[in-house]
C-alpha cells in the first residue's frame, strides 16, 4: 500500500499531515510513503528529514498517480478533487458539514473520504484522532500570543524604576477546549483574565483556571449535549450582545 502526502495550497496553512516521527509506524507495517517535494517548508521541515525517515520524495502529479489513500490537513481544491481517481483514499479535514458539494462530488468519483472532524469527541477509542480537540488547544494559545503581540503594551504586572505598568485585562469569550487553552496562556503571561460562555457548567472549569467568570443575568443557560451548547435563539443573541457591552468594563 502507498500513502501520499501533499503539500498544503490553502491560505496561510502551514500545516503538514504527517511529520518524519509519525513514518516509522507506517513504514513498520509494510506502507510506502511517498512525500511531495516541499510539504514540510510551512511547518519547518526539510525534504531531508523525511527522506531520512524513509519516504519518497516525489512530483504532486506522481502522488495523486500512484498513491492508494492521500493524508491532507484542509480539504482538496478543485484540482486536486480532478486528480483524485476511483478507489483512492483521501484522509483529513475535509469539513462534510460546511461542504456538502465536496462530499457528493467526492461520492460520485467513487473515492473514500474519511474526515476526521466528523470522529466523535465523546468515544474513548476516538481520543487519539481527536484533531479538533488538539488543534483548538493550539489555537487557543496561538490566539494569546497574537493579542499580546497587538497590545503593544505588557501582560504581567511589571515594576521598574521608571514606575509601575498595570497588568492587562484579558476577555475570553467561549470556555471550550480552546477558550481554557486561552486563558491558561494568558493568566501564565501575567495577565488579569475574565471569560464568559453560555453554558454555565464552564464556571468553574475557568475559575479552576484562575479566570473570573462573568455571568450575564439577562441571558439563560444554554448548555446542549455532549459538552456542547445549544443554539442560541435570536432573542438570546441580541440579549447577549447587548448585556456585554452594557455590563463589561473596558477591556485593555
């Protein structure tokens, strides 16, 4: 069996499905890989370290051409959809609910798309192919580092000769996986951190954080199943909005 792995076209992806550490299990099972020249220069890595890891260092035609299952991070452009062929595989975000064309498209080329945004959170033996939880996690600390980097000013509490400069005030708005990566960043950088969700059994996971949790008394606990919130009604949305700006303190 062969597995292919393409460089990512999407806007600022840098992303790469799969790194030179996750090759030997493949190549331990008998799987020949074969990489795309220049995957890995988004996320760092070099041809070299893949070819050193045993993979095949070839053309994107010549992926598409002679691979049984494609491992992709977003989901293929229209040229890579034309390149796809009867039977192959293709593995990765591919977003079945936001695209629905892709699917049918993807269904009438007789190709098996397996997209792991679809996996359920909630089955224990699905907890190694949890990406959304893995990658919110990175985008919830990634999100701080961007913030901190436009403030301009400092987090932390930091006092010199000069004075002192109070720390910021940092809101985040959702508690799930990446809202807590958030605000565990932000409080580690120094900062006062308050956050609200919707869903009030995330009271104390943020407290738990050292976050204040701020509740709106206009807005009803909207707490869904499964860990997820319930959709908010349009009534609930407007007394949303209009209850944070009315009750939140200038944030810095």
């Amino acid at each position: 069996m062969k597995v292919g792995l393409v460089k990512e076209r999407a806007p600022n992806e840098r992303r790469v499905a799969l790194v030179p550490d996750a090759l030997k299990p493949l190549l331990g099972a008998g799987v020949e890989v074969l990489v795309e020249k220049g995957a890995g220069d988004g996320a760092a890595i070099p041809d070299q370290a893949f070819t050193d890891a045993g993979a095949k260092l070839v053309s994107r035609d010549e992926v598409y051409a002679q691979s049984d299952a494609i491992v992709r991070v977003q989901k293929p452009d229209a040229g890579d959809v034309d390149a796809l062929r009867e039977g192959q595989v293709v593995i990765g975000l591919l977003q079945p609910l936001i695209d629905p064309q892709l699917m049918a498209t993807l269904a009438r080329k007789k190709v098996t798309a397996i997209s792991l945004d679809a996996i359920p959170r909630t089955l224990s033996r699905a907890q190694s192919m949890d990406v959304l939880s893995s990658q919110a996690n990175v985008g919830g600390y990634r999100a701080v580092l961007v913030a901190a980097e436009a403030y301009g000013r400092y987090f932390p509490l930091l006092t010199t000769a000069a004075g002192t400069a109070r720390p910021a005030n940092v809101l985040v708005l959702g508690i799930g996986v990446a809202g807590l990566q958030a605000i565990a960043t932000a409080r580690r950088l120094g900062a006062i951190v308050s956050a609200y969700d919707v869903r009030s059994e995330t009271k104390e996971q943020a407290e738990s954080l050292g976050a204040k949790f701020i509740v709106l008394k206009s807005v009803a606990d909207a707490s869904g199943t499964g860990g997820y919130a319930r959709e908010l009604t349009p009534e609930e949305r407007r007394r949303s909005r209009t209850s944070s700006m009315a009750t939140s303190p200038t944030w810095t």
